[in-house]
C-alpha cells in the first residue's frame, strides 16, 4: 500500500529543507524554547532593581520635595513613579511564571512586554540621576529586546519573514553552530487558520520561499497564520542581488538595492510612500525599503519539522541556489507560459499545472496584478 505521496506507508516523503530554512527553524526554535523563556525573568528582575529600589533610594533621600509642586502634585515623584510603575514590572513577571507553567501543557503565547511598556511610558523618572536613568534604560531595552523575539514568534500572523531572518542570523548565529538537525515530517501536516497535530515549526508545503513558523497545540491561539512570502518585488530582488546576498550588508549589495529602489522596475512603488523623498532612502537602508513592499501572505498546509535530538547538520547546501534559478521563473496572467510546470500566484491557494504557450489566467485576488510563478518546472501534477 502506498500514502498519497506514492511511499510506501509507514514512510514519509523526502523533503530537503535550504540552509535558509534550516536557519529559520533554528531560530525559531530557539526562541520559542522553555529556556529561553525562562532566560526572560532576570532581565525582568534586572529593570526590577534599576527601577523599583532605586525610586526606594529617592524617596528615603527626600528627592521627592524638589519635584513636587502646586500645579503638578506629586505627578513627577518617585512615590508616585513607584506606585504607578513597579506593578507593571511586576506584572510581568507574574506573567511570565504562568507562561512557563503552561509549556508543560504545550501552551504559548506573547509575553505582556509590550502592555508594560505602556504603563512605563506614562511615568516620569526625572527623579532618576543620570546614572540611574541609564542603568534603568539599559537594563529595560534588554528586556523588552529579549520579549520581543518571543512575541515576534508567537504572533500568529508571524512577523517572521525573509529579511527578518537574514537579520536576525547575522546578529545571533554564533548561538548555533554547529546547526541542529532537522527532518520534515511530511505525514505530519497542517493548514493555515487550525491547530497543528504537533506542537513545532512547520514549513509550507507549496512555497519554496516561504517563511517557516512556530504554531502548537495547547490553549485557543496556537494555529497557524498564512505564510509570509515574495511578492513580485521580493521576487525580482532576489533575481537582482541572489539568495545569498539577500537582506545583507555589504557595499555591492546595498548598492543594486539602492539601485532597485530609485531606478527599478518598481520604484513607482516606493516613490508612491509619502516619506520616500524626505527620507531620501540612502545605500545603507535600501534593503529597509525593499523589505517594506517585498512581502506578501497566503493561506497554504504545512508539514512538520522536526529537530533531531542530539544531531548536528553542518552539510552545506547544494540546492539553495538551484531553488532560486526555479522560483525566478514568472509570468503575468493574459500571456503565454513560458515553461510547462507548476505554478502558483500570491493570495490564490495551491497551484497549477500549465503547458508552455498556454494562457496564464486571470484569477481573483487582493494584491494586485496577478502574477504567476513556476514553483518546479516540467513537473506533472
């Protein structure tokens, strides 16, 4: 007996994963890891002490006296700072113990960084010396920056695309070396908007460049969001600097970004951003530019991917580039195909089989010009 990817049952089918995606599931991961939530409490604990006991020192100073007057009150004190500010602290520490008892339950979600940044915001802490205020700063912007790769990974329209992974590698990849090892688990799948049968990252089944995210099954938020991938921009990006250059800095690369950006068969894209000529988008931020339109989302099924346990992949990859040569194969809806293969458009679910001179259709669809992109030329369905 066979499953439907013609295996015999029992198996499941080969799907390789990029050294991109094997990066992003890295990173995912990782930051989606009881360890690295647990690592959240003594930042939390740090900006504690810089903020809680400092406006402690304050009040037994009497500071507060030269910061109290007839028209504000007491609005610019450390009392009143302590008062108002210290429970959201708190309450995120509160937060992030519950958050922690529930992965034994499979359960995930965002951290309340964000809330308590908010709070914050609304007290004064004129009452702080310099050193203080810069201790206290440190020590918070530590803790928000740390929540913020748990949220990013957490949300379920995943904020988690291409050049955020590129990104973030360059800053951390030192956390993995060597890479763990991962398997997709193609009899393990899922679709966008339902829980996963399996608590993990899963990879899109149909989209060779879409971003891979981190869903589970416990609690009422863990499904899966639609897949972040290249719209026609991203696309012709990637066709532009090539996979391996994509997002990074380096002076050639930021200049043909530049370049794509002012020059491009999409600058009346960016030129139609009313902050495109007072910010005057420079070499070292045109990637910023591009990555701001370069992106699109879709419904799609997923498959697991599962990391191995004690096995480390230090191959390199020899298909990175081969997906790109495929997926930079494109074609508007009304003219011939120009290859016979599969192909799928952004926003429309799954994909088609067409023949080379057949007309590429008009379909429905929310982002625009249809466009159509070869995801394996010559492939029957």
């Amino acid at each position: 007996m066979q499953d439907p990817f013609g295996n015999p049952i029992g198996t499941a089918k080969d799907f390789p994963l990029t050294i991109y995606r094997k990066r992003q599931a890295a990173i995912l991961y990782h930051y989606a890891s009881l360890d690295y939530l647990k690592g959240l409490l003594p930042l939390i604990d740090e900006t504690i002490n810089a903020f809680h006991r400092v406006a402690q020192t304050a009040q037994a100073q009497g500071r507060d006296a030269l910061f109290t007057s007839k028209r504000w009150g007491v609005r610019g004190s450390s009392a009143n700072a302590d008062t108002y500010g210290t429970p959201f602290l708190s309450g995120l520490r509160e937060t992030t113990l519950k958050q922690i008892s529930d992965v034994a339950f499979e359960k995930h979600g965002q951290t309340d960084v964000c809330y308590a940044a908010g709070g914050l915001r609304e007290v004064d802490t004129g009452w702080m010396s310099d050193n203080e205020y810069q201790r206290y700063e440190t020590a918070w912007h530590a803790a928000y920056a740390y929540a913020s790769n748990i949220d990013d990974t957490m949300d379920r329209q995943s904020r988690w695309d291409d050049s955020m992974f590129v990104r973030k590698w360059t800053e951390c990849q030192s956390h993995f070396e060597p890479l763990p090892n991962f398997r997709v688990r193609t009899d393990v799948q899922a679709e966008t908007g339902k829980k996963p049968p399996r608590t993990g990252v899963y990879v899109s089944q149909d989209d060779p460049h879409g971003a891979l995210q981190f869903a589970w099954t416990g609690g009422d938020y863990g499904a899966l969001g639609e897949c972040s991938t290249f719209n026609d921009i991203g696309l012709d990006a990637l066709s532009l600097v090539g996979r391996d250059a994509l997002w990074r800095n380096d002076p050639v690369n930021d200049q043909k970004m530049f370049d794509f950006v002012k020059r491009g068969p999409h600058t009346k894209v960016f030129r139609a951003d009313p902050n495109f000529e007072d910010s005057n988008p420079s070499v070292d931020n045109a990637w910023a530019w591009v990555a701001s339109e370069a992106f699109t989302t879709r419904p799609c099924k997923w498959y697991f991917v599962e990391r191995v346990n004690g096995e480390f992949d230090d191959a390199v990859d020899a298909d990175a580039s081969l997906t790109n040569g495929v997926q930079r194969l494109r074609c508007e809806a009304g003219q011939p195909c120009p290859a016979e293969g599969e192909w799928f458009t952004p926003g429309v679910p799954g994909k088609r089989y067409f023949k080379q001179g057949e007309v590429m259709p008009e379909v429905k669809s929310d982002y625009g010009q249809v466009i159509w992109y070869c995801e394996s030329a010559g492939t029957q369905p």
